[in-house]
C-alpha cells in the first residue's frame, strides 16, 4: 500500500491564537520569549502550555513528566480557538508521551496545524496514522536556527498564510542531485534515528511505498546513519520509495563520509535522490510540508506540490 495523502488542516490568518508545546526537552526561557517575539510579529496571539518551561523531577533532558507534556499536546489541540500547535524545541521525549496523548479527542477535534522538526518527527507519523493530518517539519520557535536565520522565518511564514506562494519549494544553495531524475509522490519522513527508532512500533507506518521520502539528522557518526539505514533496508520499509530528499546532517562529520554511507545505502534503490536540499538542523532551514502530493525533480532541486500544504480555502 502506498503512503495515502492526508488532511490538509486550514491556513492561518493574522491574529490567530496558536499553541506553544514542549512534548520533548526543556526550552531555555530566553529562547522562547525570543521566538514568541517573532510569532507576534507576524501578527498571531500565541499562548504557552503549562509544562513548557518544566523540567522532569530526575530526567532533566525532559520537559515535565510523560503524561504532563501528553496533556499539554492533548488541550492545546483541542482547544477551539487554537488554530496551530508550534512544538518548542525537539531534543528527546516524543516517543516517551506519544501513547498517552488522547488521539481520539485529537480526532474528534479537526485537522490543525503542527510545526516541528527533530524529535517531533515521531509526532508527525503519529498525527499521519493516528488522526490522517498533514504535519509541516518546519523550525520550532525555541530553535536557533529560527531565532537566527531570516530565511528560515519567512519560508515558515509563507508556508503558514500564503502557502500557495510556496507551491515549488527550491533547494537552497549547495544541492544537487546524488541520483538523477523525477518522481511523483506523498511526502513523509524526517529525522532518521526516529523513523529507525519507531520500527514495528504500533501505529507507526509500515512502509515508505510509493511515498517521497524526506531524510536529515544531527550529530551522528557515519557508521551510525550506516546502521539506521540498513535496519530500514532490512525491515522493506524503504521498497518501493519513489524518491528520497536528504536535507542536513550537522555534527555528523566530515560530509565526504556521510555521503558515501548515502550513496552507499540510497543509490541503489533506483529512485531519484537529492541531497543537501536545505531542511534540518543545518543553519538555514526550509519548512517541508509532509502528507502532501509533490514531485521531485532532482535535475532542477524542486519539490513541486501538487497543492498547497494548508487548505487555502479555509478559514
């Protein structure tokens, strides 16, 4: 079965009410008051959950305990004026509170709009198989790549009211095609020790078939991208992939190395695929709508929606 398209949930507008989350790691209280300062900007009225500036009693790599960071999730989704959930920062802790987020509530409650990228990429497959939602892997207001890089901003902006302005979505400065040609596709994916990690986990994703396959990481060694591959390999999940985009692999070496592991893994799966196409952890970051129809074109660096990652119909 080929990865299905999902629910497109609506643009925003100015002064829409969006949600802070922290379902990950604790985020730094000067960095939130600086990415919150770019949201208002922007002219959107955004409100922080409960636990956001939390810490875990004796995890402190945690935002708050599991259930805690769930129940934010969980009452900002379902909160009627909130129009869009920003996740704070990724760090670690999504696989830890994903189960006990109310899904059926989250159900019940509408396509809305969540941003994040990292370890929220174990949100994105479980807003995908659990509630059909098209998700954005997109910079995260407590991020320093959203607070420093001004084209990270305004790609997110764009993509949030005007995404009809960013149906084509360009690789930035430095790409270029590891495998040639084109390919037609839904669009899933993101950090790949998250997609390794969540492997025969229930409600996940089985397969990458059919699907235009979205791939970046962070301070990992080759040997270790090498190993989270081959485990994908060997699990078929990767069989039958129309195209894979390789966005940044910060901290993980010398690039020469992580390539050849790329090239190495990816090249034979006789799909096209383009690498460092500008989304990630790296210091710009472009926002990558998932759940989308779109084509890659690996000789010209462009993933081309066949619509618009929000629903410009709406509101």
């Amino acid at each position: 079965m080929s990865v299905p398209p999902l629910i497109r949930p609506p643009r925003l507008t100015p002064g829409a009410r969006v949600a802070v989350v922290a379902p990950s790691g604790p985020v730094p209280g000067e960095r939130l008051d600086a990415g919150l300062d770019v949201l208002r900007g922007w002219g959107l009225d955004p409100v922080v959950m409960p636990h956001v500036l939390g810490t875990h009693p004796s995890l402190p790599y945690l935002a708050g305990d599991d259930a805690a960071r769930a129940r934010d999730l969980t009452d900002a989704w379902c909160d009627p004026t909130v129009s869009a959930v920003f996740c704070a920062r990724g760090g670690y802790g999504v696989q830890r509170m994903a189960d006990l987020v109310d899904w059926t509530a989250i159900r019940a409650a509408g396509p809305k709009i969540l941003v994040g990228y990292s370890d929220i990429t174990a949100l994105h497959e479980a807003f995908a198989v659990r509630a059909g939602i098209a998700t954005l892997h997109g910079p995260m207001p407590g991020a320093l790549t959203f607070l420093k890089d001004t084209r990270t901003q305004e790609h997110l902006r764009a993509t949030l009211f005007d995404p009809e302005s960013v149906r084509t979505v360009e690789a930035l400065p430095g790409a270029r095609a590891m495998v040639p040609g084109r390919a037609t596709g839904v669009t899933l994916g993101g950090c790949l020790a998250l997609l390794a990690g969540d492997l025969a986990v229930p409600h996940t994703r089985t397969s990458a078939r059919g699907g235009i396959l979205l791939l970046e990481d962070v301070g990992e060694e080759d040997y270790r991208i090498d190993r989270m591959l081959t485990q994908l390999l060997r699990a078929d999940w990767l069989t039958g992939v129309a195209g894979v985009v390789l966005g940044s692999w910060a901290e993980c070496g010398d690039y020469p190395a992580v390539r050849a592991v790329l090239l190495d893994r990816l090249g034979g799966l006789g799909v096209p695929v383009v690498e460092e196409f500008g989304f990630g952890h790296g210091e710009s970051a472009l926002t990558m709508p998932l759940g989308v129809p779109a084509v890659l074109d690996a000789g010209e660096l462009t993933l081309t929606l066949r619509e618009p990652a929000l629903d410009t119909a709406a509101p």
